[in-house]
C-alpha cells in the first residue's frame, strides 16, 4: 500500500458501542461534568445506503458525541440488524469501537486501502456526508474508519 | 461520585496492546507516512513502583508513541508478569487498552474514584510522573488511564 494513504493522521473519532446509550451518556456527562446529549438515530437504509460485508442492510444505530478535547467521543447502540456495531458488540461486548480520520476522495481511499490489504467492511451516507470502516486489524490492530464530509 | 472529577475532559492518548511492537510500529509508520518510533522499556520495578491488583508486579512494558493530532497513540508490548497490559492482552488479544486523561493530585483522583466504584487497577512511577489505570468498564465501558506529569 502507498505510504500516507489517508492524507492525514489526525484522529477525530474515538467509537465506543453500547447496549444503553441513555445510561452511558448520562455516565459520561456526570463523570467529566457536561451536558449529556441527545442521542439521534442514524438515517433508514434509502437514504443512508448501508453495506455490510458486501450487502445492503437496514441496519441503524442510536449514536451521542461528546466533544473530547479536539475528538469526539461516539457513543453507538446498534439495532439488531447486521453491522460491524452489532457483530462487535456481540463478540466482544461494550467497549472500544473504532478511531476515525477525516478524508477526501472516499471512493479512492477505500479502493487503495482495499487493494492493500485493508478490505471494506461497512459503509453508508449521512447528511452531508459519508463513512466507512475499514478492516485494518492486521496490520493495525484497530478498526478504522474514514469520514468524509462535503 | 463528584461530577468532572478528573478536572477535564481532553483525550491525550489512546492505548492499543500488540504482540510484536517492531512490526506494528512499522505498520503504523508506513500507514501514516510518519517516522518509525523507538520503542523501549518501561522502568524496572525499584524505579516504576508498579502496583497491579494491591500487589507489587515485575511487569515492564516495550512502549512507542505517535502524535496523532492533539493526542499520542501509544502502543504497549507487555512482559509475562501480572499487569493490565498482560491480561487484557491475553484475554482480549490485540488491540485498545485505554484511553489517558491529564490530572492533578493523583491521590485524591484515585480516592474519589475508587470511592465512586472505579476501583484502582495498576499504577506506577515514569520519569518525571506517575500513571493510574481505574476500572471503569462498568460506567464508561472503557478504561481510563490517569496521568500526572510533574
């Protein structure tokens, strides 16, 4: 794989899944004395155009952001549908999701990255925007995933 | 618990445990187009106090850090005596260990937080400060590591 693939190593995103983000959120509002919140759902399938391994999946998730210094930290409570949320959260419970970097040119990130090695595991659209997360555990030993915002 | 106990909320490193911290150094290095970081020992335990479970630990660890925008990603090759890093390592395998927060008074942030049902997990000494890791999991669903630099 090229070296820099991503342009950047600026982490913007810690990802944290969930099984009550009411309740995680209001421990982590009380705990570091913010605001908690509000939780939102991510959009339905015709509009976000989610894949999963491969295939179109309806599944959603609650998320909450709470500004963390120059990250943010995501809170995700997945539904029941096939994601890389619920089969993370699934297999190895509540905890640690992903780290997230900021891009340009998703489709070329993804390509480069998936020809080193890195294959795509889910992706989808947001208002303004669109995600990725990338299967970088071998190499990196974390999940990644790529932002994109217009 | 008192809310905001740590005095802030800024992440400053991210914790990710591997089996071999040349080959994941240099992952990340030619991932992120960034230099390749020397790793080296954490101190021996005359020097590092270190404290696992109430019980003096031999552990030492093979650390290297990346900046990574306004906070380091660190990576942690632990030994085989008892610490956090060993046994998360071994029952979770590779991957995040912890996030890190800045603090002041490292004794009484403890006391507050054991007293609020986040019992103390390891400390010890470096150059220059010191480093806690609270058990977190059950409100934050991540382990939060304290540091306290002089």
């Amino acid at each position: 794989m090229e070296k820099n693939v991503l342009g950047n190593n600026v982490i913007t995103q810690i990802g944290v899944l969930v099984h009550d983000i009411e309740k995680t959120s209001q421990a982590y509002a009380d705990f570091f004395g913010v605001e908690k919140p509000n939780w939102f759902w991510t959009d339905t399938v015709d509009v976000a155009q989610t894949e999963y391994r491969g295939s179109r999946s309806e599944a959603r998730a609650k998320l909450a952001f709470f500004d963390m210094g120059s990250l943010q930290l995501e809170l995700i409570e997945p539904d029941h549908e096939p994601s890389t949320w619920r089969e993370s959260l699934d297999q190895n419970g509540e905890g640690f999701h992903h780290i997230a970097f900021g891009i340009k040119g998703m489709k070329e990130k993804i390509a480069v990255m998936e020809a080193g090695g890195m294959p795509l595991l889910q992706k989808g659209e947001y208002t303004g925007g669109r995600y990725a997360y990338l299967d970088s555990f071998k190499d990196l030993k974390v999940l990644i995933e790529l932002l994109e915002n217009d």
